[in-house]
C-alpha cells in the first residue's frame, strides 16, 4: 500500500525486515532481547513481537505513544509498555488508554482517567469516547511524534476498540502524527465477514462506519481499509507492522498466543466466538450473561423455562445446540435474582454462524417468552446498523427471512474487504 510505505520513509529509511510490512514477509532478525518461546505452538508472532526483534528500526528518532490495553502482550506475558519503556532504541512517552483504561481496571462504558502509570512514570491520557479534534489535542499535548496501536479485539463490528482505532487514525491525521498498527490475531478466524452491514445513519462509537457485523478482519487490514475507504479525504501517515505465521483459517488457540481478556466480560476466546452474535441481546430485556462466569453464552430472563432451549434446538443450527440453563447474575441486569434461559455450546467451531445463531435465538426467545421486549432506547437498531433486525422480528420474520434481508450488502462488503487482506490460508 503506498500509505504504508510513504509512513515507512518517514521513519528515515527504517526499511530492512520491516519493510516487508506490505508484503508480510518475515524479518530473520533473532527474537527480541529477554523474550522466550510463549505457550503452545509458538507459531504466530504478533506485530509488537516482530517490530522489537527488529530492534524498533521503525520508531528511530520518534517520540512514541502507544495506544494499549492489558492484551498488548508480549509471548511470554511482559506487557509491550513495560518492556519498550527501559529500551533505549525506543523512546516512549506516552500511553493512551481506552475504553477500561490502559491497565484495564474500569467495567464496561468506563475509564482509567488522566494520570502516572505507577509502574513506569509514564503520562497515561485517557482516549475514551474522545474523537476528532478532542482527541488530535490529547496527541499534539502529548508531544509525540508516532501513535502505536496494539489492542486484541474480539471480531465484532460493535467491540469498540476497532472504533477506538478509527478514531485514533482520524486524530493522528488532524495532529500530523504517524500511525503504526501492531497487529494482532482476530481470534474468531478471518475466513468470512458475516451478518448485517451498518446503515451510517445508526452510527454511534458501537459502529462508526459500514462494515459487517463480524469483520472477519484483523486490526492492520481494518487500518487499511479504513484509511482507504472512509478517511481518503484527510489519510493517516500509516504504516502497519503485520503477524508471522497467522492464517485466516487460525482460531485463537491456534496461534501458541496467551489469551489476556480485552475486557472484563471477555474471559476467553470461547466468549468472543459468540460475542457477535449474543452480544444482540443487550438490546433486550433479557441478560446477556452479564455478572457470571459465562458472558454471551448464558442468556436468559425470569420466567423463562425449558421452552426456549426446546425451540432453539428444533432449528438445528449447524455446529451448537442449547442447555436449559439457571444462573443467578451479581451484576447487570436481573442482578441476584435466578433467571431461567439457555447455555450456547458451540460443538463444531467450523460450521458455526454466531451471527444467524444470535438472530435465531432473538426470534425463538419473542416466540417462546411472552415478556420479550427490546430496550426502550432501540440499542438493538445500533447493535445491528440498522431497524431493519428488530423490525422483521417483530413482524414475525423468521431466520431465514432476517438473514437473507442483509446478504446482499454483505456481499458488496466481502468484495470491498477483499482488497485490504493481507494473509492467506
């Protein structure tokens, strides 16, 4: 991509194994000074992983903020901040937290605030729902030069740290700063984009612009794309620093990688394999699983019973079937109540759809459940991009006829993405 290459002249001829950027080629440089062999395979190595055995040849002569979370992680679980910062052949600066904040103490719609990392001195800028000027002041006040972004995400349209990104490239364009993606695997796979594409006139920080509800992109091709197709007018200097070893057909625990929730209702790679799909049900008045150990893969209400799981069964949904389920939330909705619902199993991870899989349950639950009810403020319509989902439902739609209402955007969308994809198989 010439955006990537014109950032990578301006790092000062930070070509060698780097260089390779746009063409995905592994650097032979040896691993990173203090780093071991993660966990499992040891497969993929992350764009953080690939950029410091590089010697960070391309943040030379760069004042660095990064952009990061908890899951910016090394392989063997140093966090990127900790380690880079006693380096002396990067100079970092600056960190900027987002939603949960940079170590990620705060719950969902929450931040860290402004203030000292404690661990390493560093000025820690708060980025949540800051955007636009707002946010290119919080950069040029920071005095960097280079924004790095290294954030697991989850695969879903609506997990806001893709936005986060968008946000953070719009900014770094009106400062004048650099971007650089560290990327990081999509744990749900990158072989498809599935379910709904968002009508712009529903954006909100959930789903700024038009991509499907499961992206099935990685944060780096997401970088691409948006630079291209959303911020044309004004790009960011990017570059994006890309995986080895990753192919689209990985799950996460394909990769060797140590799974580090992205935030707090995320606990496991088995969650974000429903997450785009069940997440639909905060636009209910059921619980999404909320306050327990299981988010996204318990889903209920009071006075629900065997009936819902029955009909979610009949379906035959490919690759999941449903557990009549009892749980009790400590927080979120119905909390300390016992509330009576359905457990997701997903049993053949290659043939499950989570997005037709969400919808299915949604239209079995209002069938099953006579005290169904969307939340009053129509968070269902931003969840899915539009009102067409909550409108079909209620007009007695089934599946089928939901699913097959969205396919032909998803299709001009799958064609669009297919030019920001940077790894096979």
């Amino acid at each position: 991509m010439s955006l990537s290459r014109r950032g990578l002249l301006a790092a000062g001829g930070a070509v060698g194994a780097l260089a390779a950027t746009a063409t995905g080629a592994a650097p032979a440089s040896a691993a990173a000074p203090g780093h071991r062999p993660g966990p499992g395979r040891g497969r993929v190595r992350t764009g953080f992983d690939r950029l410091a055995a590089d010697g960070y040849r391309l943040l030379r002569g760069q004042r660095v903020g990064v952009v990061t979370n908890p899951t910016g992680v090394t392989a063997d679980v140093r966090h990127i901040v900790d380690v880079m910062h006693p380096d002396s052949r990067v100079n970092l600066t600056a960190v900027f937290g987002p939603e949960h904040g940079f170590r990620g103490t705060a719950q969902a719609g929450g931040s860290e605030g402004r203030y000292d990392d404690p661990a390493t001195g560093l000025p820690v800028y708060d980025t949540y729902l800051k955007s636009g000027q707002p946010l290119a002041d919080i950069f040029t006040a920071s005095g960097v030069d280079t924004v790095l972004f290294d954030i697991q995400d989850a695969g879903a349209r609506f997990y806001t740290y893709i936005w986060t990104l968008y946000d953070c490239m719009e900014a770094a364009a009106l400062a004048g700063k650099r971007l650089v993606v560290l990327d990081r695997p999509n744990p749900v796979t990158g072989r498809a984009a599935l379910g709904p594409v968002l009508d712009p006139a529903f954006a909100t920080f959930v789903g700024r612009r038009e991509i499907a509800q499961a992206h099935g992109m990685t944060v780096a091709e997401l970088a691409l794309f948006f630079n291209a197709e959303f911020l044309h007018e004004n790009p960011v200097r990017l570059d994006v620093v890309r995986m080895s070893g990753w192919r689209r057909s990985d799950f996460f625990d394909d990769t060797g990688l140590p799974w580090v929730p992205p935030s707090p209702n995320m606990p496991t790679p088995g969650t974000a394999l429903v997450y785009s799909g069940t997440c639909l049900f905060e636009g209910t008045n059921l619980s999404e699983g909320r306050g327990t150990t299981r988010p996204f893969e318990l889903l209920g209400a009071e006075g629900i019973d065997r009936r819902w799981a029955a009909a979610a069964n009949a379906l035959e949904l490919p690759g999941v079937a449903f557990r009549e389920a009892y749980f009790a939330p400590v927080f979120s909705k119905f909390a300390g109540k016992t509330v009576g619902g359905v457990q997701v199993h997903v049993q053949d991870r290659e043939v499950f759809d989570p997005v037709r899989t969400g919808i299915a349950l949604l239209v079995t639950a209002r069938e099953t459940w006579s005290g169904f009810a969307w939340r009053p403020d129509r968070w269902i319509d931003k969840l899915t991009g539009s009102t067409r989902v909550r409108t079909m439902i209620d007009a007695g739609a089934d599946t089928d006829a939901v699913a097959g209402a969205w396919q032909e955007d998803l299709a001009a969308f799958r064609a669009k993405r297919r030019r920001y994809l940077r790894y096979g198989g």
